[in-house]
C-alpha cells in the first residue's frame, strides 16, 4: 500500500514531464527541424565572464518571475477548462459545486462526496425496501436485482469511461498549451530581433538570442492578452463607449508613435545621413528601425521644445496652441476628427508633402530635360540635401527674427 501511494505520484510526475516538455520538443522539432538547438549569445567566446554571470542570473531567476506572471492566468485558464468540460461530459455532480450563502463568489471547489453517487445509494435503498416488501415473488425480486446490478454496472462504466475521455482531453489540452507556450513566444522574439538584428550587430555587438526572443514574444502575447481581457470586460459589463474611446485613443496614440517617427526619420536618412555616408556610386540601405528611432528622439524633442522654450524657434503659435489644448483639456476629451485633423493628419500631410515632392521631381521632370543618367542619380540624392540647407536658411532667418522681437 505504501509503495503505491509512493509509485503513483511519481508515475504522475513522470507523465506530466513527458506531456509537457518532451512531446512538445518533439513536435516543434518534427514541424520546424531549424528551431532547435536554441541560440544564445552567451555562448559566445568573445563574452566576458561578468556578462556571462549575469545572463545566468537572469536565466536561474527568470522561472520564479515566469511563474508568477503567468499563474493568474492559468489558474483562470484551468478553471474554465474544467467548468466546461465537466459540463460537457455530465461530470459536474462528480467535480464541481456551487457555494451557496455568505461565500458565494461564482468559485468552483471539488468535493469528496459527487451527488451521483448518493443518487444510487437512494436507487439501491428503495430497491432493498421492495425487495423485502415481496418476499413471496422471489422471480421479481431477481428479475430487479439483476436490472439493479446491470444499471450500476453500465453506469459505473460510463462513468470511468467520461473519467478516461477527461483525463484523454486533459492530456491533450496539457501538450497543445506547452507546445504553444514553447514555440510561440520565441518566434515572434525572433521576428522581432531579426528585424532590429542590423542594429543590434552595428551598434551593440549582439547576435540574436533566444532567452531576449522569449521574454520579447512573451511580453507581446501578454499584452495581447490583457487587451483582450480588457474588451471582454468592457463588453460583459456594457460599457461599449468606454471601449470605443479607449480604442479610439489607442489607434490616435499607435499613428503618433509609429507614422509619425517613421516619416520623419527617414525624412532625416534621406537628408543628413545617407549624403554622408554613402558615397554617390553606392545605392543606400534604409534601416527601418533606425530611422523610427532617430524620428521618435526628434519628435519629442520638437514637442518639449515647442512647449517649454517663450521663443517660437521649432513650432508656429497655432501648434503651440494644439499642444496647449492637448495637454489642459486631455486627450480623452478632445474630438477624434479634431485631433485627427489638426495634430496627426497635419505633421502626417507635411511630411509627406516633403517626402513625396522631390521624389516625383526628379524622377519625373529631371528626365524629360534631357540629362545624362549620371547627373539625375547625383540629383536624386543631393535633392534632399538641399531641401535640407533650404530649411536650415530658413530656419535660421526666422530664428533670428524671433530673437531680435524677443530681446527688443
């Protein structure tokens, strides 16, 4: 007996690893060979030891932190699993109850007496109380007895038989979440750093590393399910207006911080770094990433410039104006048509208009003049430049008139 209670759990245990993590290695392996092995650039000769004790700390305490992110989730997660599949196989009696007074809180709790079992005590109780009370007709009392043991037997046997096909399902439910946990998450890092990999290897020296990829598709499926969480809330609940302008403010916020920085960043590769980087016999390669990043880290010096600077040196009185309003009166009060027209739909018109126009000059009127190809090449990356100097003339002419009416 103490053997069993001893080989049970672990056989348990076993089964749960093979389910969890060597099935799912090997259906990733037998679907994308290339996934595995894992890469990591702490393997890497040319890391030094002190990043390489840290990269270890950071991968000895990632599981607790794993785990405390994602317990609530999954105990929700279990919990509805078992809610509906014992509804779908009439094992609700068996595992589930509903609390009932001062501690119902729509919990579910197993109990150790499944009313279904009561219900054939009471079945076998009133035919014990018919069998005395006929005595005298001892084929009727047989013919009930054998009816009373072939009920309780294709019962008992439906019974295990829902038990086997939950325990089946819940086999399955365990290996497809494990084998989406493992593979999805890294993935998408990977996604993600093969699109930043040129600017990591250029500036930082990184190669792509797959405990980054981790925890970079991990915080994405987080924040996916939290957003859909939130809906699902603001849905059951009926507060669709809040929704709508949470997901209003959501798109207006997603446009400013991705368009925006996007335009005027490769507004300034075309303009400063690509003439003085690239020679004019060279085609140039346009870093996405980077250009986003230099347009984040310009727009928002714009902006805190524009509003804490008494001079108009970056922005118009209109815009500062904008700014103004935006930041007394609040973005979740403010007209969507207004802050899509006046703040977004502006910079976005502008930066186009500046993008777009010298493009289609020269590569449609310089070529009906009649010049060699040469001097249009030379013209399609010097056109920027000096729309460019243009700018910094003017800038530099309004600036000193600014300056002037201020000292006056």
């Amino acid at each position: 007996m103490n053997f069993g209670h001893t080989l049970f759990p672990l056989a348990s245990h076993c089964v749960s690893l093979v389910i969890m993590f060597h099935l799912p290695i090997r259906a990733i392996t037998l679907i994308s060979p290339s996934f595995f092995p894992l890469v990591l650039w702490v393997m890497d000769e040319n890391v030094s030891f002190g990043a390489r004790f840290v990269y270890f700390r950071l991968l000895t305490s990632s599981p607790k932190w794993l785990i405390g992110l994602t317990k609530p989730a999954v105990e929700i997660l279990v919990q509805k699993w078992i809610i509906t599949v014992s509804s779908w196989l009439e094992l609700g009696d068996f595992l589930l109850v509903m609390p009932r007074g001062e501690d119902f809180d729509q919990n579910v709790r197993p109990v150790m007496q499944p009313r279904s079992f009561l219900l054939f005590c009471s079945l076998a109780e009133g035919s014990m109380v018919t069998l005395h009370g006929s005595q005298n007709d001892e084929d009727d009392v047989k013919d009930q007895r054998d009816k009373l043991v072939f009920v309780l037997i294709s019962c008992s046997i439906r019974f295990l038989l829902r038990i086997v096909l939950m325990l089946m399902l819940a086999a399955l439910s365990l290996f497809i979440v494990s084998t989406v946990f493992m593979a999805l998450p890294i993935l998408l890092g990977r996604v993600f750093l093969e699109f930043i990999s040129s600017l990591m290897l250029r500036y930082f020296g990184l190669k792509r590393d797959d405990l980054c990829a981790f925890w970079i598709g991990y915080s994405t499926l987080e924040e996916i399910y939290t957003f859909t969480c939130f809906v699902y809330d603001q849905i059951h609940k009926g507060r669709i207006d809040v929704l709508l302008r949470d997901i209003r403010n959501g798109l207006l916020f997603s446009i400013w911080i991705t368009v925006v920085p996007g335009l005027l960043g490769l507004l300034i590769d075309l303009m400063i770094i690509i003439p003085t980087r690239v020679p004019l016999d060279e085609s140039p390669v346009y870093f996405l990433f980077q250009d986003w990043l230099i347009g984040v880290v310009v727009l928002h010096i714009r902006a805190f410039l524009t509003m804490l600077t008494p001079i108009d040196w970056f922005a118009t009185r209109g815009w500062r104006r904008k700014f103004e309003r935006i930041k007394t009166v609040g973005i979740d009060r403010l007209p969507s048509m207004w802050l899509l027209r006046e703040v977004i739909g502006s910079i976005v018109i502008t930066l186009l208009i500046t993008l777009s126009f010298p493009f289609l000059l020269v590569k449609c009127l310089f070529p009906l003049l009649g010049f060699q190809e040469s001097i249009n090449s030379a013209t399609e990356r010097l056109i920027w430049p000096a729309l460019f100097a243009l700018i910094a003339v003017w800038f530099i002419a309004k600036l000193t008139r600014e300056v002037i009416i201020y000292v006056h």
